[in-house]
C-alpha cells in the first residue's frame, strides 16, 4: 500500500491517497491525512494548485476529491 507525501519544501505536511483510472483517464483523490489538522488549509490550498500538473504527469484529464476528511 501505498500513501503519496505531501510536502511544502522540506516541511511534511501530510499523505495523500490517490489513484489514477488509466481507462478513463481520471485522478482520483482518495484521501488526505493531514499531519497537523491546524495546518489543514494551507495543505488544501497548496493541493489545489499542484494537483492538476500531478494530473498531467499521470496522463490524466480531470480529477476526482473524494471526501477527504469529515469536516471538508
């Protein structure tokens, strides 16, 4: 099993649950765990513009946020 790092710099920020649907071409964010809960908004918002060029790099053309966390 495996969990995606997220980092800010060479701050760990948290992990990341993702898988790509090669067939029909989809990311799919499956769940994020943030390292501090306090921090979980500026990891949101840094994922945000970060994930669509992840996208890319796995020859995918859109993506999926499954819910990540209860209260998002």
């Amino acid at each position: 099993y495996f969990c995606l790092p997220v980092l800010k710099g060479d701050t760990f920020m948290g992990r990341m649950d993702v898988k790509a649907h090669r067939k029909t071409k989809c990311l799919e964010i499956k769940k994020m765990f943030y390292e501090n809960p306090a921090q979980s908004k500026t990891a949101k918002n840094i994922l945000k513009r970060k994930v669509q060029s992840f996208c890319e790099f796995n020859d995918c053309q859109s993506v999926i946020w499954s819910p990540v966390n209860p209260r998002d």
